[in-house]
C-alpha cells in the first residue's frame, strides 16, 4: 500500500465512534455509488471520477435520482464518467467527512473547506493529498488562467510552495447588501439613508407606522437581526472595528472583538434594542424564521447577498398579503470611521482536493481544466440547450420562470451543485440572460463598495483557537464575545466593566498566545 493510504489509518483513533460509523456510513456510500444520479460506466476506468462534496441544502442534489440527465450531459460534454456523492450540509457534512476520513474510504475528488481542515485533521502532513503543483503547469492551463493570483496565496490552497488544492470560486468577490424595502421608503416620503442619522430616522418612521398593514404597528422592526449576528453585521465598521476582522494595530496582529472602538459599536446596538429599532429574539432568530418574517413585512431593512436577489427577495409575490412590495439594494450606512459589510476576501468559496493514493491526480486536473475552459461555460450557466435553454437567431433564451429550471431550483444544480468552478450564479453568460439583470448588475456594484480592508486575509486557522472555540473572533454560537455582546444591549450587564472584563478573559484564556501567532504569520507572510 502507499503512503497516503497507510497515513489515512491515522484517523482511525480521532473519535471514540468513528470507527462504528465508518462502517454504517461506508455502506451507505457504496449504495449510493450506484443511485446518486452518475452516468453509465464509460468502459474506461481511468476516465471514472468519484466526487465528494455537500449538497448545501440545495434541493436539486438533495433529492438528485438515479441516470440524472445533468450528470449524464456534463460526463458526455467533458468525456468523463463522473460520479457525484452528496453528504450532507454545515455540521451534517463536517460530521461525515470526519467519518469518511477515518475510514479510508475516500473517492478521486472532495470538496473541503481547506488542505488544513478540521474535518481531516494532519491528511496534508501524512500525504493523503496530492501535490498538483507539476500537473497544474502541464495540464491546468484554464485553470491557472481563470483563477485569480490572491486564490493560489491562500493557505487554504497550498503550503511550503506547493499547491494541494484547487480553489472554486464564490459568485462574486463581494455579494453582501442592505436590503431595503423601497416601497415603505416611498410610503413614508423618505429619501435612501446614507447615514447613522438617516438609519435612525427610517427606523423610527418603521416604528412608529403600521408598515405592513396588518393593523398591528408593533410586529415591524426597522433592522430584522438573524441569529448569532449571521447576515446582521452592520454598525460596526461604521465606529472602526468589526469583531470577525484582523487589524495590524500597535506591531501586532489583534481582532477586532477586542478593539476599543467596539464599545462605541455596544453602544449603539443597545440603543436599537432599548428603542425597539430591532426584533427582540434576535439570539434565537433562526435562518427559516428570520427568512420568513421579512417575508412576513416584519423587516424594514436587513443584509443578505445580492446573488438572493431572485430567488429570495426581489420579486413581489415574495412578500405575504403586501401588494407592491419591493426592495431596493443599498450601501451601509457612513459612520464616524467609515462603512463595510464584506471584509476583502480570496474569493474561495471552497477547495478541492485529489487524495494521491487513487493515481488519478492527473485526470482530476484535465476534468477541472476542461470546467474551466469556455466549452463549457454554456452548460454552467444555461443548463442543457433544448431542454433549459433555446437558441433564437443565434442567442440564448433562457428563462428562469421555464420550469426546467424552475422546478426543485434545477438551475442551482448546474450552476452550482455540480459546478466545479463554484458558484455559476453570477457569471457573465448568466448575467446576460438572467431576469432583472440590471437590478442585480446595480447590486453587485453596491457589494463590491462595500469591501473593507482586512489585515488577516490569508491568515491560516490558528493552533491557539483549535481546541477554544469559545475565543474565535466574530459572533459565532458559544464564544465569549457574543455571550458579553448579548449581555450589554440587553441591560443585563453595563458596558462598564462587561468589555474589559470580556477582554481580560479572552486574552487570559488563550488570546494572548492567539495574538502572538497572528502576529508571527503577518510579519512572514509579509516579510517584515
């Protein structure tokens, strides 16, 4: 056996568990070989690609059935015999990653999150990956093309000069917008707001009429925050710290929950909770009902990605018993120290990786090359011609109201599910033909003036948060930041001393030696 078999029974002692689910897990695989929608064998083994990735709780590969016809088509359009595999999606996928790691039972393709994963702990170190560095500069030429030079940088994609990862890309560079309800705006004769003060004025006018019509003035809320701040991360850049961002401060690498300027952000949270400016469960908020309220007119503005114009927000009939319901896509607002929603990011929306024990390296780089190349830029974007898309005097019609590609979101299948590029939503051949394309043209414009510096961009997961979840930077589930951030807005706790009590137990539990190695990173990766 080879190395990079051999280093994957490693993973066999990771969890007490693992090795019981290896086995349930395995022979679910094996049926699935056989009913996840591949193509019939090609008769060619070296042409046979197994892929493993998440469904994304897309609807389309959830339910993906047997002889898929796009599977079929993209196995006939790239010559390969492709075999797609769907786990599951967020904790659901970690989960079974870790298991399919442990066991050894591994296919020619998988999407990871990054060659350093904690889904696969030490696989880079132990060879499980391939180094594709040789076959990108002789077989990847589309690929090194396409992708742009900041992707290639990214510890996520390669180590010691050697790449290990092909990086797929986001829709867009930056997608996150304010999304505002136009029509209440018009309603209350009020101009877009710019800034804070304008903010606050549109937020008062929201709560002090009955938006929504209902005839209860008191279900609206000018700012609708989903839980753990998901897609809520305004009037922070605003006051100069946002709590998820690196700042090179004073020679050292430092997060931004620990900025002083965080407390002028507390302070003027706690005024939209005390004023109800925002809805009150926002800690218990989950996606589907934070999704549903704003449907429900419950929302005056909220943060979403443009690439949901479409498919979430943009149409009228999205919004229940609001007639003339519409939204416009806006900018954060100017604060004291500027505005941002998206922090300047690498693009990677997720990696792939080749494991070097199935040798089928070379014919995993010629697949994703062919992705990349523009014989197959209709397929990614339009679906298959005659039955998604027809051609008229020489030009696509496409429509995103045809049932095929309507029905069980089909069009997310082929521009993102089974797309090795990542994410074909907003690509220029989609753009062409999509629905309200200037609107989400403008959108997009709007996301990419929102992109705010980032001193970490690159940075790899740091060893000293490994084991500390409760001190990642940002707002996630069970960190300390969030524990004292809900405290401050809600009254159960002053702003003083609650932040720099925050601050000394994060630096006291492992933040010290977290901003110690930040900082080693940056001076390296900047040769300072």
């Amino acid at each position: 056996m080879g190395k990079g078999s051999s280093a994957l029974k490693q993973f066999s002692s990771f969890l007490a568990v693992v090795t019981i689910l290896s086995f349930i897990l395995s022979a679910c695989s094996n049926d699935k070989e056989s009913s996840d929608g591949s193509a019939a064998p090609s008769g060619n083994p070296s042409k046979d690609l197994h892929i493993l990735l998440s469904h994304s709780n897309a609807k389309y590969a959830m339910q993906v059935k047997d002889n898929d016809p796009y599977i079929k088509e993209l196995s006939k359009l790239s010559g390969y015999n492709l075999n797609f595999e769907f786990l599951g999606h967020g904790n659901d996928f970690t989960q079974q990653m870790t298991v399919r790691f442990a066991s050894g039972d591994l296919p020619d393709l998988i999407r990871t999150d990054s060659i350093d994963s904690t889904m696969h702990p030490g696989a880079l170190e132990n060879g499980v990956f391939a180094d594709l560095t040789d076959l990108l500069d002789k077989y990847g030429q589309h690929i090194k093309a396409s992708i742009p030079e900041e992707a290639w940088k990214s510890p996520r994609v390669s180590k010691d000069g050697k790449i290990f990862g092909i990086p797929t890309l986001s829709a867009l560079p930056a997608s996150r917008v304010v999304y505002i309800r136009q029509d209440w705006l018009d309603k209350l004769g009020m101009d877009t707001p710019v800034t804070l003060d304008d903010y606050l004025a549109y937020f008062e006018a929201v709560k002090r009429e009955d938006m929504n019509g209902n005839g209860d003035p008191n279900d609206e809320y000018g700012f609708y925050v989903r839980e753990n701040l998901i897609y809520s991360n305004l009037f922070f850049t605003e006051f100069g710290a946002e709590p998820g961002t690196w700042y090179y401060r004073d020679g050292q690498l430092q997060p931004g929950i620990i900025q002083p300027e965080i407390k002028d952000s507390l302070k003027f949270w706690k005024q939209l909770y005390d004023k109800g400016y925002i809805n009150p469960n926002l800690f218990t908020n989950k996606a589907s009902d934070w999704e549903a309220g704003i449907k429900q007119g419950k929302a005056g503005l909220w943060v979403h990605d443009v690439t949901n114009y479409n498919s979430n927000w943009g149409l009228p009939e999205f919004y229940v018993n609001q007639e003339g319901a519409k939204v416009s896509m806006i900018q954060s607002p100017e604060g004291p120290k500027g505005h941002g929603l998206s922090a300047q990011g690498d693009q990677i929306y997720f990696v792939w990786v080749v494991p070097a024990a199935n040798g089928k390296a070379e014919e995993a780089i010629k697949f994703l090359d062919w992705a990349w190349s523009q014989e197959a830029d209709d397929f990614f974007a339009l679906g298959i011609e005659g039955n998604n898309y027809k051609v008229e005097n020489g030009k696509p019609v496409w429509s995103l109201e045809d049932p095929a590609n309507k029905d069980n979101d089909a069009s997310v299948f082929y521009q993102l599910s089974i797309n090795p590029r990542g994410d074909g939503r907003m690509s220029d051949r989609v753009l062409d033909v999509i629905p309200n394309s200037e609107a989400i043209k403008g959108g997009i414009e709007t996301a990419l003036k929102d992109v705010y510096p980032n001193d970490g961009l690159h940075m790899p997961t740091l060893e000293a948060f490994k084991n500390r979840p409760e001190l990642v930077p940002g707002t996630g589930a069970g960190t300390l930041f969030l524990d004292m951030f809900s405290k401050v807005i809600t009254g159960k706790e002053p702003l003083e001393p609650a932040f720099d009590k925050f601050v000394a137990e994060w630096r006291r539990r492992g933040g010290d030696e977290a901003i110690r190695e930040a900082t080693d990173w940056y001076r390296a990766f900047h040769n300072q």
